[in-house]
C-alpha cells in the first residue's frame, strides 16, 4: 500500500489536521482509494465546508416551498399539480481551463440535476462574467463558452431563453460559467436520490468511466496560476447525445414505480453518488468497481471512484423489478448494469472483484464532514473604494456622448450575437425569447407561463457586500415582475475568491447575510444553488459575485409584458426615483475607469410594492411594456424599450440634485438607483397605472410618449440626448459582434 | 387524419410537431420509433427536427439507416405526404428522398432566429393552402443549413418548381441579406419530383401559436390536412 505522507496529502488538497479526523473516523489509516474518496468528499465543492454555515442561515420555506436545499434541486408548486424544479451551478474552473467542454459539461451537469427529480427540463438560462474583450485570451474564452453552451443545449433540445453576460478584468484568468435549468414535474411525483431496502440492486447507466475528470471537485477547491493549463485532463467532454438518451429513458423509467431512486454522478462521480444516496436514506450502498463499466482498461478502483466522466447515472431499483428497468434503457441503446446492491449498515463499501477496498461510514463523508467557522475581518479596500469624488472627475462628457459610449459598452451592449448562437425555442413554450426581457416559458397544459431571470451586478457587490447582495435579489425579481411574474422561488450561484482569506470570507458572508435578508423581506425562498470559491488567478479574486435565479409565475400566459415598446402615442411611465447615485455605475466604469462608490440605496418594502404594480399591472392587462433600469441607467433603459419594434421616444424629467457640480444631467439620465421601471401603457390606462402606483406608496411619474424614429430625453425641458433610433441601434447591435469580425480581430491581435 | 412523428435516438422537434398536430389541429398524432416497422397508418409522416444521433457524423447520415426509413420510402413511393423539418430535411437527402446537401453555415455558427421564407410552389401537399408568393416569418435553428447541389442539380430543381420556400425578405424578395446561411439560390425547402416529399431547413412547427411570436407556420399543416381530407392520398394509406 502507497504511504500517505506529507506530499500525497497535498496532492489531495487535505489537511494534516483533515487527516486526523480521517484516522480517527475509520479507527486506522486509509487506503489511498479511501484518502481520494474522502478528499474528493471534504473538498470546498462537494462539502461546502467554508460555507455552509452561512448558508444555513438563508431562508429556504415558505408556502409554495416542495423541495428545498439538499436534493438534486429545488422545487416549487405553481398550481395545477406541477412542481417548477430548478437550479443552478457553476462550471467556472473547468470552463476557464477548457472553454468549450467546460461550458457544455456544466449545461450538461445542472440538466441532469433537474431530471434526475424526475422533471422535464424546459428551460435553461446563464449568468457568465469574463475579462475584457479587448484581450484576444478572453475573445477566445468566451466564443469558447458560448460555442459550448450551444453545443449542448442544442443538441439535448432544450432552449437557452435567457441570461446575462458581464465584463470585467477581474474575470480575465477566471471566468464564471454559471447555468440554471428549470424542469416541469408533477408536484407529487417528485423523485429523490435516496437509497432504500436492503438487498435492492444498484445501477449504474450511461457512459462509461473513463480516466477523464479525476480530482475535478478538488481543482474546483484551489485558485488557478500559471500551472493551471496542465490541469486539462480534469476537464470532462461532454456528449449531449447519450444525456439526451438518458434524460429520455430515466424520464421513462421514473413512470414506472420500479425505481426507489436515483442521483446523476457529476462531481466527484461515483463516490459521491454512492455515498450520499444510502446516507440520504439511512443505509449503506456497497459496489464492485470491476462491475463499473470502463472506457480504459487497468483503471484501478481510486480512478473508478473518482472519474468525472460525464452522463452517468446511478439507480436504485425494487428488487425483482430489474428486467423491466433494463428493458427501458435497452430501448434507448443504453446498457444498465447491476454494480451493487442497498445494505443496511450506512457505508459505503467499495470491492473490486469482491476484496474490499474502501469502507467507510457515510456519515464521515456527508454530514460528518468538516465544517469551518473560517476567521473574517472586513477587507481594507472597502472604505477606500467607496470614497468618490466626481468633482475631483472634472467636468463630465455631454450626456448624448456619454449615451453613445454606454450603449456601445459590451455590459450594455446587445447579446444577440451570443443569444443567436442558441436555440431558444425548441419545445415551443418560449413566449418571451432573449433580449425581450425576462426569458418566459409557458407551462403547456395550464394557462400559466413561468418568467426567469438570472441576475447579479458584482460592482455593487464588490463595494457594499450587504447591500450588493441584496440589490441582486432585488433585480433578479423586479425583471421576472417586469414581465408579470409573481416572484415565487429563488437558486443562488455565490461566486468568490479563497474562503481561506479572511477578506474574501467577510465579503462572503456579507453578502448571504444581504442576500438572505433581501429574500425575506421580498417573500423570495431560496431552494438550492451552489457555491464557488476559490475564482482566484495569481492570489487576485474575482469581483464577488452572488448571482440570484429567480422565478417567477404569471397566471395568464396570454398577459405577458416585455420590454418592447408597442405602439405610438403609448404613455411612458417612470415607477420609482431618479436620485443622486452613481455609485458603481457603468458611467463611471466606462468614462472614467472606476468602480468606486457606494451602490444605490435600497428600500425592501419600496421594492415589494413596486413588483406588485408590476404584477397586478401585468395581470389586469394594462401595462404594455415594463423594462428595469439596470447598467447605463434610465437612458439605457428608454434605448432598449424603443429597439424591437422600431419605435422611438420622447421623455422629459426632473433633473436630480447632485452633491458635485455640474453632474446633474449625467445623474439624472445614467445613475443606477434600484426600484425603478420604464413602463408604457395606452393613454386610456395611465390613469389606473397611476392609482395603483399611489395606493402602493409607489412614485409613478408620466415622462413621455412612444413614438418617432429618434430617442429624444429632456432634462426640465431641455434635450441633451437627440439620437436617430437607427444610430443608437446600430451602435449597440454591433458592439459585441465586432470583435469577432475576422480581419479585425487578427488587426488587433497583431498591433498587440 | 392521423400525422405520424418519426422519433429517431436525439430528435428533439419530436415533440414539438406532435403538439402542433394534436393539440393545435386537433388531429390525431403518433409517436413512431425509429426500429418500428410501421408507420402506425399515417396519413402524414413527419420526420422532425434535432441532433438524429447526435449528428457526430454527417446531419441525417446515420438515421437513414433506422429500420423505419424502408417505411417511409414505401409511404412515399406510394405517394403520400412525408415532410422533412430541419433534421428531418437532412435525413430525407441522406436518404436520397431529396437531393442535395447541407453545408455548415455560412456564419459557421448555428442560428436561432426568425426569417421570411417565400412560398415559391402551392401544388405540393404541404403548400396548397398558401397564396402564391406568402411570405411566412418562421424561425430557423440550425449550425448545417447551407443548401447546396451540383449545378445541374439545382437548374433541375429550378426547371421542375422543385423549390417550395426561398428565404427573403418581409418584401418576399431573395436577396443576399436574407439569405441566413449561403444556401444556394436561397433555398430553404424543396420537393421531390413527386412533389409529395416535402424538405425545409426552417421550423414551421415553431410558428404555430401566436404567443410563441408567429402563427404563419400553421399554414403547412393545415394545407396537409386539406389534402388529406380531401382525399388526395387515400390509396396511400393501409
């Protein structure tokens, strides 16, 4: 047997500390397989151990809550019998090292979590951040990412309805690749992965096990430096085609009632399956890797158990049920092999060829795991960076110069050219489709329809944790209101640095602390979600990003609301304030280089009735258009009302007073307060849109009609934006597009 | 009135033109897996969109092969109304049904988004129930739509009125820029000289409901279902 020293312990990313509980737990040294086992178990990304007791602290019931945190995902009731079950999940490391397969195995890996509930995914959307892309590494990153996503998507068949895309240097040697499915299920038929009745037979389904992805889960627990590019063969390929046969047969199977349960083996792979399927269920999974089937030959049973290979899943069946089972997955061309069966002591029993190998009490790898309180302290930058000064900033740019820099700013910008590349309608529910506002699926067979979004402005974040976090939330759900969706459900993806520095810890766990109270106070549970840290290149950390899915449920499909302007003479309605806050906006990350500040100001209760509006707005069939006022302010937001249907606009506001002279119209047109929507309605409905705003304590201000072909915003009377719909569109159509024009880009590469 | 969907392992439009056909016509419709050996006594076969096998070798090249194509070949021979949607088109030239073959894009990306097609011929079964010259705005979604055939192929399909949709624009004219993906002559859909198969790279199945964007897909299938109803292919079916 190898000796575990020293060296071998770091190889495996577990502490001499670690390793005393381990010795301690079993009553003797492990074998190595045992150490891989355990090390794959305790690594940030399967054990949550640096987070998991500020997450504990995230509200996660609440009246329509069916699954919370713990299970494959979450779910929620939406009527009518059915369950919306969904989450997301971070693909950040792999995608970095391994664009396009990184990308594909990470839409591979959360669709897999949404069927394994036993749902029919319907809808995915993504959250990605990357450097800039000026920078040829991240143009490559990110066609990579995007190539990939569609790939898989694609292929399996289901539609990439929405999402959004970040730009900052912070991402350049880290980009995050976050992706959310969300799956239909009937409520009551809701599959969970958990082992039960011994002498039941395991099964193990899918592609074979190769020696691809091995350690993945504990590459996903270090911070990348120059070496990183050697990790590749920790990346897994995915193959869409043997999910897309999976997800059908498993869909097949879980109709029968042959199946006691069942987990999808994405990290840490079959170990992680094995162990926390019997821990689930109070009893013990024991297999034989020389049953596993395997791509390579002389895999030893520590490779088997800690391959990543992609589009595996592991069964429980009822014993004297197997033929039926297996005839299903014949039916597919899938192979579905006996490799175990249930036990009744909770452990996880490794054999290979029958000599044991590996036996270890479930509890020391799930709930017993280690658990830390890591120290926080409060990151010295925080107090620098919310000193701003925009008198210091001189005289700012005239406002329509600054509109044309913002809307040609890649954060701004159209993400046609990345939404295009996707198919975002097959299974035809899609009835709001990307760059229209929140994505929106109709349920078939109900009325309904569900709205999602996926949310995070990570500047916010970076200067103000707490109130980052919690701007997010609010985002995340005034979008899915915007289109007339009740916000009903929540999943987190908590993008950070090295929880192992104290700095990165406190921003951590003040942004869930944001996070969490944000959720109460807007009645948002929280069912699942995932955790990524370590986004560190060379000892420098990402800009702390806690994106927020939410879902929301409209009633009447047919009462949808985008973002589009839809007829001239309509009344604009501006819900919410303009104030003094260009705190962290892309104004000053644009025109001046800076993220400093403090973020906008945030009032939960405003916020809670301005969604109301929204929604009773949307339902009572009033509101015909209803966009938030995100990145690039007001002005952006009228913009990109006016772009689809090809209509213009003509608004006049109050101008803000501002602290620093001569920045009232830059604040007025561009800062980034929260609680506001651009809402257009016709002119016999402005009236009630007005009552319904007042009787919420909602400000509703009427600034202007649709209709030109010109996008005209006064300040008290004056015009300082006057620019031709055709111009302004082109401009921001084209921004993203650009770079990824041949001759240009090789120009780039080579003046660089 | 029956439309049956042919399912080949990773179709994934399968669903899609099952819902049109039954829950948006009202017709009857049937699932038909690529081993069977009967077409379930279709009046219509739809062979749908998606990644037949995955498309790891040639779009369509290995579906062909599917013990159900012997089905389909004898259904069309025999003269019934067999449309072939995306996937489904690529299968049907792989299967020598229609000739030609797709090429990767232009773009050399794939593309999901809503093009004007032209209606260029009406006496096919899928098309009789559209003005001469309709301008439908149906979605594509696909990265191998680039049509192309040997030059004397395509003045064939010309000669014959073989070709059914041509992409254009809102004004139904066929120009460069509306032409998404290079095909030749701005192809989109074609027939056979039978002209009762029935080939087209856009997805009419996806423009069947106005919520979804656009309902000017329907049309195709309902042109079927006069067709069928009106007895064009009774001795087709067994």
């Amino acid at each position: 047997m190898a000796v575990i020293d020293h060296q071998v312990l770091e190889r495996h990313g577990v502490t001499e500390e670690e390793y005393g509980r381990i010795v301690e737990m079993l009553g003797r040294e492990p074998s190595l397989t045992e150490l891989g086992i355990f090390s794959v178990m305790w690594s940030e990304h399967c054990s949550y151990k640096s987070s998991r007791v500020h997450l504990k602290t995230l509200p996660t019931t609440g009246r329509r809550v069916l699954q919370g945190p713990g299970e494959n995902a979450g779910a929620v009731d939406i009527g009518d019998g059915l369950a919306a079950v969904f989450k997301i999940e971070s693909h950040n490391h792999p995608s970095f090292i391994e664009p396009y397969q990184g990308a594909a195995t990470g839409v591979g890996g959360i669709i897999r979590d949404i069927f394994t509930m036993g749902a029919r995914p319907i809808a995915l959307l993504n959250s990605l951040r990357f450097g800039s892309l000026d920078e040829p590494i991240v143009r490559r990153t990110f066609a990579g990412v995007v190539a990939g996503i569609a790939g898989y998507g694609n292929s399996i068949g289901i539609p990439t309805v929405g999402g959004e895309i970040g730009f900052d240097e912070s991402y350049t040697g880290n980009p995050l690749v976050n992706v959310f499915c969300l799956g239909i299920a009937k409520a009551d038929e809701i599959i969970k992965a958990a082992a039960s009745g011994a002498g039941n037979p395991v099964y193990y389904v899918g592609a074979k096990t190769g020696r691809d992805g091995i350690h993945g889960a504990t590459m996903a627990s270090a911070e990348f430096d120059e070496k990183s590019a050697e990790k590749r063969p920790a990346v897994q390929v995915g193959d869409p085609f043997m999910e897309k046969l999976l997800l059908e047969a498993c869909l097949e199977v879980m109709k029968s009632d042959a199946l006691v349960g069942i987990q999808d083996m994405g990290a840490a792979g079959l170990t992680c399956s094995t162990c926390e399927m019997g821990s689930r269920g109070g009893v013990g999974v024991e297999i034989d890797v020389a049953n596993v089937p395997q791509r390579e030959t002389g895999m030893t049973p520590y490779e088997i158990m800690l391959s990543e290979s992609q589009e595996r899943m592991l069964l429980v069946v009822k014993r004297g049920r197997e033929a039926e089972v297996e005839r299903i997955f014949e039916k597919w061309d899938l192979h579905a092999v006996k490799v175990g069966e249930v036990t009744t002591d909770e452990r996880l029993r490794v054999k290979d060829h029958g000599k044991v190998v590996a036996d270890i009490p479930n509890r020391a790898l799930t709930d017993e795991a280690p658990v830390y309180r890591r120290p926080m302290s409060e990151p010295a930058y925080i107090r620098e960076v919310q000193q701003l000064s925009l008198a210091a900033l001189g005289a700012p740019a005239p406002a329509a110069d600054v509109f044309r820099r913002l809307l040609a700013s890649p954060n701004v910008a159209s993400k046609r050219w990345v939404y295009r590349q996707y198919d975002h309608m097959v299974r035809t529910n899609t009835i709001v489709v990307p760059g229209m506002g929140a994505g929106t699926v109709r349920v078939k067979g109900t009325k309904r329809a569900l709205a999602l979004s996926v949310d995070c402005n990570a500047r916010f974040v970076y200067l103000d944790p707490f109130r980052g976090a919690q701007l997010a939330v609010a985002e995340a759900s005034r979008n899915v209101a915007c289109a007339g969706g009740l916000p009903i459900g929540a999943t987190n993806c908590l993008n950070f640095g090295n929880p192992e520095k104290p700095e990165i810890m406190w921003q951590f766990a003040t942004a869930v602390a944001g996070m969490g109270a944000a959720c109460r106070a807007l009645d948002v549970p929280i069912t699942g979600g995932n955790v990524s840290l370590y986004n560190e290149t060379d000892g420098n950390a990402v800009l702390p990003t806690p994106t927020l899915g939410v879902v929301g449920l409209i009633e009447d499909a047919d009462r949808v609301v985008t973002r589009a302007f839809k007829a001239a003479g309509d009344v604009v309605i501006l819900l919410g304030d303009n104030r003094d806050e260009l705190g962290g906006s892309e104004y000053l990350k644009v025109m001046h280089g800076l993220i400093r500040g403090v973020p906008p100001s945030l009032d939960l209760d405003r916020e809670r009735a301005l969604q109301h509006v929204l929604v009773g707005g949307a339902a009572a069939g009033i509101i015909r258009s209803a966009h938030d006022c995100a990145e690039g302010g007001l002005a952006v937001t009228l913009a990109e009302s006016c772009f689809d249907t090809g209509l213009g606009v003509e608004a006049n506001v109050a101008g803000v007073e501002t602290a620093a002279k001569g920045f009232s119209d830059i604040a007025t047109v561009f800062a980034e307060s929260a609680s506001r929507v651009v809402v257009s309605v016709a002119p016999e409905h402005a009236q009630d849109l007005i009552s319904r705003a007042s009787a919420a304590a909602v400000p509703a201000t009427v600034i202007g009609r649709v209709g030109g072909n010109s996008i005209r915003v006064s300040i008290d009377g004056r015009i300082v934006i006057d620019e031709s719909l055709g111009v302004a569109e082109q401009i921001w159509s084209s921004a993203i597009g650009k770079y990824f024009e041949p001759r240009k880009a090789i120009a780039q590469d080579h003046v660089r | 009135m029956k439309f049956a969907v042919v399912v080949f392992p990773g179709s994934n439009c399968d669903h899609d033109a099952y819902h049109v056909a039954k829950d948006v016509l009202g017709a009857d419709a049937a699932f038909v897996w690529h081993k069977d050996t009967t077409l379930a006594g279709a009046d219509v076969v739809v062979l749908p969109g998606g990644f037949a096998h995955g498309d790891y070798l040639r779009t369509g090249a290995i579906a062909r092969f599917s013990p159900v194509m012997q089905e389909v070949k004898k259904f069309a021979a025999a003269g019934g109304p067999v449309i072939g949607i995306c996937n489904g088109f690529q299968v049907l030239t792989e299967a020598g049904l229609l000739p030609g073959a797709m090429l990767r894009n232009r773009s050399l990306q794939y593309q999901c988004e809503h093009v004007y097609v032209k209606v260029e011929q009406t006496d096919t079964p899928f098309t009789l129930a559209c003005r001469p010259g309709q301008v439908l705005r149906i979605p594509i979604a696909h990265g191998e739509g680039n049509y192309y055939a040997e030059p004397d192929a395509i003045e064939r399909l010309e000669k014959n009125r073989q070709v059914i949709f041509r992409y254009t624009d809102a004004a139904g004219v066929a120009t460069e820029n509306a032409n998404p993906n290079g095909s030749l002559n701005n192809i989109a859909g074609l027939c056979n000289e039978a002209r009762n198969v029935v080939g087209l790279m856009p997805h009419p199945e996806r423009a069947c409901e106005l919520g979804l964007g656009s309902a000017d897909g329907l049309i195709l299938f309902e042109s079927v279902v006069k067709a069928v109803s009106e007895g064009a292919f009774a001795s087709v079916r067994k």
